[in-house]
C-alpha cells in the first residue's frame, strides 16, 4: 500500500493498549541522513482559542507504527510518544 502525506494527514493515530485517541497527523519528521521518515507528529490542541499557544505536540517514533490503516494508524503506546516543548507568547513573559 502506499500513502501520499496529504492522504497520510487525515487518518487519526490511535494507541493499541489503551484505545486513546492520539490525534491526527499534523507533519512528519524526516531523517536527512538516511533519507527515511524518523516520526509522525500529532499538533496540541490550542489553548483558548489560540492566544496562550499550543500545548506540546506529540511525536511518534517510526518504529512504534503498529498498522497504518484505510482511516487510523494504530501504534505500540502513548508512553511511546514523546512530547516536543512549543514556545508560547506566555512562555516568552515568564523566561
């Protein structure tokens, strides 16, 4: 099977374990050096309305893809994710 990244966006990530609804697919991270991708990334969800930022995004390693499916990707765990600390107008102010 393949997966444009425009078709690979709209499919929503969930954990095996638990059943936790991750997120959808915001952007990908790509491996320079091997030239293959490292992680999917998951956005935060906006915090009041966008004017305290974003909370931290969310990314899953390559390797913790269980099964890419027609409409959700299953992977490993949520402790599998690692967090990616956004800065925020609000963290400018309290630095």
């Amino acid at each position: 099977m393949t997966c444009r990244l425009a078709e690979l966006r709209q499919k929503e990530i969930i954990c095996v374990r638990t059943g936790a609804r991750l997120g959808f697919v915001g952007d990908v991270e790509v491996d320079t050096e091997n030239a293959r991708l490292a992680s999917l990334i998951v956005y935060g969800r906006l915090r009041w309305f966008g004017f305290l930022g974003r909370e931290e995004d969310l990314m899953v390693r390559w390797e913790d893809i269980e099964l890419i499916g027609e409409e959700a990707i299953l992977v490993r765990s949520g402790t599998a994710c690692r967090r990616r600390k956004k800065n925020t107008l609000l963290s400018f102010f309290t630095e």
